[in-house]
C-alpha cells in the first residue's frame, strides 16, 4: 500500500489501482466501449454490473496522473477515486489468554450463580438469568439459559424465553470481516455456518453462475479462493457474538442454530483490506441472500463506491450494521466510514461496559452514532477451538446485527429500514448515553423480540434513497472547468454537482430534495428548563413520511412527533420557510395513517427545519395522541 496525498493529508491506498463508475444504465454499450478505450492502460479487475462500477489497475509503466486525467475527461465516467485501504477497528484489546471450552462454560457457571447491582434499573440483576423458561425450538433449555458472554442487562436470555417456535425463517448474518475459523466446534456443532445451496462442493464448477468456483460456504476476497478461513482471529470473535445473541454458544450441549452466518474474509492477516475487496463482499452477500450485513471495521476516507455497494444493499432491504470506531472521538466532526454512511438502514454502534457507560474508547457522536451495547470484556470464539475476551466497537456492533437477526426471525417480511428501526427504538433508555449517541438506547433483546411479534404482520416499508457524498466527506468536485479533483475522489463527480455550503439552483432543488430527505436523522432536542419549556411532550417515532409541497411528493424518514408537530433535517433553500406543505405519516405500526396540514419554520439553533401543525382535525391529533402511548418521550 503507499500513501495518497492530498495537501498535508496522506491516505492508505492500493497503489496504481481505482474505483470507476460510469455513467447510464449498469452494463451498457458504453461501459464496454470505456473498457475498450483503456484496456492497453490498466487491467479490469472485477465489474460489478449492477453498480456500473469497474475495479481497474494500471499496467506497468504507466503515468498515473496522465491516466487519471484521461479518465477525469472521458465524458461517460461518473467518478473515479483511489481503492483505500481499510482496517479491522483499531485499538481493540484483547487479553493474551484464551480458554478452552470446558474453562468458559466453568466461567459461565459462575457467573449464572451471581448477581450484579444494575445502576440501569437500580436493583439486582441475575448475571445468568437462569430463570427463562424454554421454548419448543430447543433454542433455550433450562441447563443452558444463561448469557455470559457480557453481562450488561440486555434481557437475552429472556429474549430466547420469547422466541416464536414456529419460525422457519433462518436470517442469513454476512460476516465482513477478516473471515472465520468455520472449524470451530460452536459453528459445527449448531450447524450456522451458511452453506450455497445452488453449488456442488469441490466439483470445480461454478454451478450456481454467480461467478465463483465451489462457493460453498463463502469466498476469500483477499487470496481470491472459497476458503474464507480466518488467519487472524477478529472475525471469528465477531461471529461468535453474532450466534451468542442468538443461542447460549457456552452451553454444555449446543442446539442447533436458527441464523447463518455467511464467512466473507476481506481483510488479511494484519486486519487491513481494500475498498475493491470491501465491495466485492457487500455485492456477494447481498446476491446471495444475506438480510443482514456487519462491518466491524472502517477508515476516515469516503468512498463513493463503499456507499453505492451498501446503497445497493439497502435497496435489497438489508440491515446494515457498523463498529462506531476505537478513537474516543466525535463521529459527527470525524467521520468514520461505513459507520457514518446516511444510508437508511444502516446502524452506527458504539459501546458500552457491563454498567451501561460508554467505553473510554468508544467513538460517540449525538447525531451520527445510532446506539450503542456491550463492547468491553466480550468473550467469544477465536480460531483453534479456543474462546478469549476482546474489548471494542468491533465487538458491539455484532451483538447489534445479531439483534437483527433475533428481530428478523419474527418478521421476515420487514425491511432492513424497518427493522433498523425497529432495533434501536426497542433499546433501554440509558440516562448517562443522552448526548452522547443519537437514540440514548442499549440494544435489549427482550424488548426487540416483543416489537418484532408485535409488528410481524406491518406492511414492508422503505423510503427512497440516493447515494450522494455527505457534506462531512474530504472531497472536492471535480466539474467540466476544474483540472483538480479532491483526494476523496479524483476524477468527474458529475458537471451538476453542488457545493454543500451553496444554495441549489432553481432547476435542481428537486434533486437535491430527493437525495437528501432520505437522510434524515433523528433530532434530539433540548431537554426541558424553565427558560425552555415546551407546550407538547416530544415523542421518538420513526417512521414514513410523505411531505406534499404543492404538487411534488417528497418521501423520507420522520424521527420525531408531537401534538404540536414534527421536526426533520433537510437542507437549505429546499423548503420555503413559512410555505404550507400536507403530511403524510405512518403510526409506529407502519399501518395506521394520518394526514395533516403544517407550516415550515426554521429552527436556527438546531440547524433543523420543522413542521408546525395549523389547522389540524381533531381525529387526526387524537390518533397521533394514541401512538405516543407506546413511544419514547425526549
């Protein structure tokens, strides 16, 4: 890897290799006539057609800059920026011992027979929860109801308790990670490790198409073969979480599991992996059935290629899951990507200790990290058949994809929009993460479980989405008139690109409306002073919104909701503000409906444009009046 410059910045990047997508529709004439004009410059790698993105690297000998110029000017390019290097999440700890199974189900027996003040609900929490009572899948017995694996109170033992029998749905979790120890007696034993079904092992045949040999449990994106073995150990860590959620891994007799996880190993054996690499992962999970996706890893350069992979995910309704980061710094002043994407669906984790506080370590952010769970002395699986306690983000954010899974169970037929949602908006309110993290919520499985019976049956929901560079992102555009491209991006971004701190022009307000009403994010408001009161209690919702203005329809993601109104992000110049606009919003359920008339106003303070109701029917307010009966007041 070498270092990509940008003024005094430098960046890890793969060196003389990029990232190119064309414009038009994916696999056009002129994608392949764009590969034919460079073919004796650079070699194609990898082509993601339904993305329209080729992976090139230039052939030896070659000027780079002059390459890069001659891309910049090709008229059919979209963008072309460098194939960054990413890493596992730094700073992770890891205590030097490992256990073997007898020893941690040992640990986990004393651990059952002790109780732990709880600062979150003030009183004594049994550490093993011995008390859940067994359900017909066998998921929970009474010897192996205990969850040891972190002992903040996540409520997973119940959760097992509460698990629907009759489920056959098995969500699929894509690990991407450094790959996974498939060997390991927990994944053999309960049978989670995914398997292709539309591929004949070791025939040397790609039966199923999908453009990989013998595919039969993953595929090795680092030595580009189908053993996603696990040479480092972080990724066999994650996935052992992710089950853990799920089943008591530490069991005496283990049962058989009710997820896959799908091994995808991009990062080598010092936890680092490319962009290239990172995209080819997202691309395979989601074609080959993953519902859910987790990133324990992550980088401060943008890539525009990174969000269109897991953009395309999204709109194949996956949840997406992401490590916040091992910085102790601030997500929304220092991104950190996949974590800080907009996408929708995607979660930004941060984690906690046993008590409910954010770790020393743990990347924060009020409005950029989504929630957080338990990050600090996690046990779990590494290579070997050995388990060993790790600290980090990287061991929060599969808890939180395991989650997804647990909800998955119990409504399949959700989006990954929705059950994201749904993941957050179930977790305990913890005092002491207010203004530290967007929701305030620690993932509770319980709680989820009950939400995901609850709304099985809601109807499957998801705002439109466009993947457009952030305005926190390090990059410059490049237009028709400018020789110089950002270090985020080195090539065209598009002649209509605009400028995050100038106003749209008329004729493209729609656009940029459309683009960013998806992305809106939850707005927790001041808490209540004398100086400061406010006349409606405010109420978390998150759900769908249609705002009509005129006789345009914009569709996005409302967060919060009062008898008074409601409040969203959207950018400048978009909304006139006074201007009447007709709402359209889903109850919590996703299936109640009301429709109300409100006035834009501009909350300067917040930074945040606001609805206020005028005018509102009496039955329209008594039935938002009903929902917040079940909803979280800020």
């Amino acid at each position: 890897m070498v270092a990509w410059v940008c003024g005094a910045a430098a960046r890890e990047v793969v060196p003389g290799e990029f990232i190119v997508k064309m414009k038009g529709r994916p696999s056009s004439v002129r994608s392949g006539q764009f590969l034919g004009k460079v073919a004796s410059r650079a070699s194609l790698k990898a082509t993601f057609g339904k993305l329209n993105i080729h992976h090139l690297a230039l052939q030896p000998g070659q000027n780079e800059q002059l390459f890069l110029q001659d891309i910049k000017n090709d008229p059919d390019v979209e963008y072309v920026e460098p194939n960054f290097i990413y890493h596992k999440a730094d700073g992770v700890t890891t205590e030097n011992r490992a256990y073997s199974l007898a020893e941690v189900q040992s640990l986990a027996a004393a651990a059952a027979s002790t109780t732990t003040t709880s600062p979150t609900t003030g009183g004594a929490t049994t550490t093993g929860a011995t008390g859940a009572s067994a359900n017909n899948n066998g998921a929970v017995s009474a010897a192996g109801a205990n969850y040891s694996q972190s002992h903040a109170n996540t409520e997973i033992p119940q959760a097992w308790a509460a698990m629907s029998s009759a489920s056959l749905d098995v969500p699929v979790v894509a690990v991407v990670d450094t790959g996974i120890d498939y060997n390991h007696a927990v994944f053999t034993s309960t049978g989670a490790i995914w398997t292709n079904p539309g591929e004949i092992p070791n025939n040397g045949i790609d039966d199923d198409g999908n453009g990989y040999v013998d595919d039969v449990i993953g595929w090795n994106f680092v030595d580009k073969t189908n053993t996603p073995f696990d040479d480092e150990e972080h990724g066999t860590h994650v996935s052992g979480i992710i089950l853990g959620v799920t089943q008591n891994i530490l069991a005496t007799t283990l049962v058989p599991a009710s997820i896959r996880i799908m091994p995808l190993k991009f990062l080598d054996s010092t936890g680092s992996g490319a962009t290239s690499d990172a995209i080819s992962a997202i691309y395979y999970a989601v074609n080959n059935g993953a519902s859910v996706i987790n990133n324990s890893w992550g980088g401060p350069d943008y890539s525009q290629g990174l969000h269109d992979a897991l953009t395309y995910a999204y709109q194949h309704h996956v949840t997406i899951v992401s490590a916040a980061g091992n910085y102790g710094s601030d997500n929304d002043t220092n991104p950190l990507y996949p974590a800080s994407l907009p996408i929708p669906s995607s979660i930004s984790v941060a984690a906690t200790d046993n008590y409910d506080a954010l770790a020393s370590f743990s990347n924060y952010g009020k409005q950029s990290v989504h929630m957080a769970a338990p990050g600090v002395a996690v046990m779990s699986t590494v290579p070997g058949n050995l388990f060993r306690y790790m600290s980090g983000t990287s061991m929060a954010a599969p808890f939180v994809a395991g989650l997804a899974a647990l909800a998955l169970r119990e409504a399949p037929s959700l989006t990954g929009y929705q059950i994201g949602n749904m993941v957050i908006n179930s977790g305990q309110n913890i005092a002491q993460l207010d203004g530290s993290i967007l929701s305030g919520n620690r993932g509770d499985g319980y709680q989820l479980v009950i939400a995901a019976k609850a709304q099985g049956k809601a109807t499957p929901l998801q705002p439109d989405y466009v993947a457009s560079a952030p305005a926190s992102a390090d990059r410059a555009p490049a237009t028709e008139s400018t020789s110089k491209a950002g270090c985020g991006s080195v090539a065209l971004i598009g002649k209509n690109f605009i400028r995050p701190n100038q106003p749209p022009p008329q004729t493209l307000m729609m656009i940029l409306a459309l683009s960013l009403l998806p992305l809106i994010v939850w707005q927790l408001l001041r808490r209540r002073t004398i100086e400061n009161r406010r006349r409606f209690d405010r109420f978390v919702l998150n759900s769908e919104i249609r705002v009509r203005v005129g006789d345009r329809e914009l569709v996005g993601q409302m967060n919060t909701i009062s008898l008074g109104g409601a409040s969203f992000h959207a950018a400048d110049a978009m909304l006139e503000n006074g201007g009447v606009v007709t709402l359209q919003i889903a109850g919590p359920d996703g299936q109640d409906q009301v429709q109300v008339e409100g006035r834009i106003v501009w909350n300067e303070a917040n930074q945040a444009y606001g609805v206020q109701f005028e005018g509102a029917k009496l039955g329209a307010l008594e039935r938002i009046r009903s929902w917040s009966g079940g909803l979280r007041r800020i």
